[in-house]
C-alpha cells in the first residue's frame, strides 16, 4: 500500500499574508477549515503543520485565496467561496471543533488581564467573541485541540485528551501563582500536580463543572498553603531567593503576609479575579476580601513604596512569576500518578478491610461458647492467728523449751503449762 505525499503548504508567513489579502480573521478561515482559532493561529506562526484531512483542506483554501479576486464588492446573493473538503458552515453554526461541554466553559481571568500578562493567566474563554485580525498576539496553547471530524458533526474528546488539554492550558500559569504563594519552587510544581491528580480522579464531576480551571486553582491553592509542609524535612530549609534584589523584596513581602491576605492579592492582582470572584473562591464574603486586599496593598505600600499603584503591582507580579523557571509535568505524567496513587488506596483500603475480618472471624473461632461466671474475690475470717514462718526460737520460747526438757515426767503425770 502506498501513501500519497503531504499536499505542500506556503511558509507560515505567507499563510498570513494570503489570510489578511482575503480580509479573512482567523476564526473565519477556522471555520472554513473546521478548526480552531487557535490551531490556524498556530499554524500561521509556524508552531505547528497540519497534518492528514485538515492539511488538504487548509492547502485548498490557501491555494484558493492565492488566485486573483476580482476587484469590488461581491453581488448581493452570490454565495461565498468555500473549500471543497468542508462546505460552507449554516447561517449561525459553531466552529467545528472539540471542547468541554456547553456546561463547563473554561475561565481563568478577564479578557484585559490575560491581554496584558499572560504569565499569571492562560489564557480567555474560547467562547468569546472572536477579536478581529492584529488584536492581540497569542497568548498560549489552544484551550482544546480540534481534531477531523465530519462537516457539521462535532467529534467528542476522550476524557484523557479533554484532561491532558486543560492541564496544557492551566498548568504553566497555576504553577507561578502557586510559587508567588508558597516561594518554593518544588512546592509549587507538587501543588499543581496534586491539583491535577485529584482532578482526574474526579474527572466526572470537573468536566462538567462551570470553572474547570477554577476548581483546580482553587485545589492547588488550599494544597499549596496547607500549613502541615512545616513538619515535611523537605521544606523546613527555605530555597534560595531570586537572583534580583526588586524580586527578592518582593517576595518577602508577599510571603509576610498572612495567608488569606496573600492568596486574595495574588487572585485580584495576580491573576485579575473581580472581587465576588475572589471572595468565593477564597470562601470569604464580599467586604472581607476587600478589606483583605486593601491590608495586603498597603503593607505591600509600606514596604514598597513604588508598588502602591494596583496597576504596577500586578505588572510586578507577572515579572516575578515569570523570572524563575517553573516548569509543570507532562498530563500523560500527571494521570499516571493519578492513577497509582488511586490504586494504592484502593489496595491499602482491601488491605485494612481484610485483616479486620480476619481479626474478627479470629476472635470469633477463640472465644468461649459457654458463659463461665468469674471468680468471687476471697473473704477475710476473723479469730484464725496468722500463719507463723519458720525461723529462729526466741529468747522466751528457748527457756520454755529448756524447762520441759529439765522436768522428767514419770507415769501418767502431763505438763500442763499454766499462764503467768
């Protein structure tokens, strides 16, 4: 059996220029492909080559926006040209691509925050409205890869690919956060894994919850500020400190900071929760995370003057987080360990459960049948002389003994001793 070759592609630079000379955005030409956004953003920056039924029709389309367009607006009616491998979509249907269900939408922080810092922030909600070409550069992975699928039929991911897609989306962004609240880089990396791990192991119920990412914030968080890492021997001895001084201080700071106070900051000004968000997520009302937060800016004020502005603090922290190398592990990883680590309890719990029953079934084979009444305690009898213990004649009784033998006692005649 032969193979046919790859259908050849124009450098990703050129793949632009062809899309922007169409004035085509990205999500237009996604949709006429039956991809993602951020899979053709991808393919244009060179990051990645499409491959198989996709890497045909993309080559379709371009080789199309390649031929000469005639000048002026097209007439009214006349249908809009589409690639032969994927039709053009209905009046208002959803890109084909491959996502959570419509009950789970991926959000980690508003649109301005991860715009602007995308160190602390993975990225937006795929299920915005999709910006015009040249607003934004790209901020990170695709929420989800797509995957072929038939025109209009919306292919279902595995729950490993739906897993291994948000850990790629939220992991490098969890695990800086999670070093601006601990200051230790192994703990931080730890924090999120654990996060993750727990995640798959309820993977039913975080698929379909509203904020996927948000839970897994929320599980490394607690993780990562559990105060039982004091007594672990790996984490009594403090890391070393960042090699610049600004971090340093910084870091200081935040780790003065009492942990409420600092998990609220890093929400707010770190990641760019609203308020009612960061008061949930830290189970706190409303004017307690304000009053958090406005503690935490002013003693962050008080140490660093030029920190007082919330717009410079959180440029700060972006560059804090983004200063150490804190790289995540990779999902296939990440659900093994999930994995074993459910397997060990399950056995450890078999293992308990079989020891009490034999404990049990023990005792029941060695206990008596029969009731046996115990006992009763010995009772004192009053007028019995104590028992006398052998040992020496005293002074009196050696007398006595001396007198009888002296006296002879002849015929029926007795001794009878008589009190003095």
């Amino acid at each position: 059996m032969t193979q046919r070759p790859a259908t050849p592609l124009p450098p990703p630079k050129e793949r632009r220029r062809l899309r922007e000379a169409a004035a085509l955005t990205q999500a237009q030409l996604a949709s006429r492909v039956g991809v993602s956004r951020e899979t053709v953003r991808a393919w244009e920056s060179g990051r990645t080559t499409p491959r198989g039924r996709r890497r045909d029709a993309y080559a379709t389309l371009l080789a199309q926006l390649a031929q000469p367009v005639p000048s002026g607006p097209a007439p009214e009616g006349a249908p809009a040209p589409a690639p032969a491998p994927a039709p053009a979509p209905a009046p208002a249907p959803a890109p084909v691509t491959t996502e959570l269900p419509a009950t789970a939408p991926v959000v980690i922080a508003p649109p301005d925050s991860a715009a602007t810092h995308p160190v602390l922030t993975p990225g937006q909600n795929t299920r915005e409205k999709e910006p015009e070409q040249g607003d934004e550069p790209e901020r990170g992975p695709a929420l989800l890869p797509a995957v072929s699928a038939p025109a209009g039929v919306a292919a279902p991911l595995t729950p490993a690919e739906a897993f291994d897609a948000l850990y790629a989306f939220c992991a490098p962004a969890l695990v800086r956060q999670a070093y601006l609240l601990t200051g230790r880089r192994e703990l931080a990396r730890e924090s999120v894994e654990r996060a993750f791990q727990l995640a798959w192991q309820r993977w039913p119920e975080v698929a379909v919850d509203r904020d996927p990412a948000g839970w897994v914030r929320a599980a490394a968080y607690e993780y990562a500020l559990s105060p039982w890492h004091c007594f672990r021997p790996r984490y009594r001895h403090p890391e070393p400190p960042p090699a610049d001084a600004s971090d340093r201080a910084l870091l200081d700071v935040l780790l003065a900071l009492p942990p409420p106070y600092r998990r609220t900051l890093v929400l707010y000004d770190g990641v760019g929760l609203g308020l009612p968000e960061t008061a949930a997520e830290t189970e706190a009302s409303t004017p307690a995370a304000a009053n958090r937060l406005l503690h935490a800016r002013e003693a962050v004020a008080e140490r660093l003057p030029e920190l007082s502005d919330p717009a410079v603090l959180h440029q700060r922290l972006a560059e804090l987080a983004s200063a150490e190398r804190l790289r995540a592990a990779r999902p296939p990883a990440v659900r093994g360990g999930s994995e074993r680590r459910a397997r060990f309890w399950t056995r450890a719990a078999i293992a308990f459960t079989v020891t009490l029953i034999g404990a049990t079934a023990l005792t029941l084979r060695t206990a008596p049948t029969r009731y046996e009444p115990p006992v009763p305690p010995g009772e004192t009898v009053r007028g019995v002389p104590p028992r006398a213990a052998p040992g020496p004649l005293s002074e009196r009784e050696l007398e006595l003994r001396a007198k009888l033998r002296e006296e002879m006692v002849n015929g029926p005649e007795r001794l009878v001793p008589e009190p003095e």
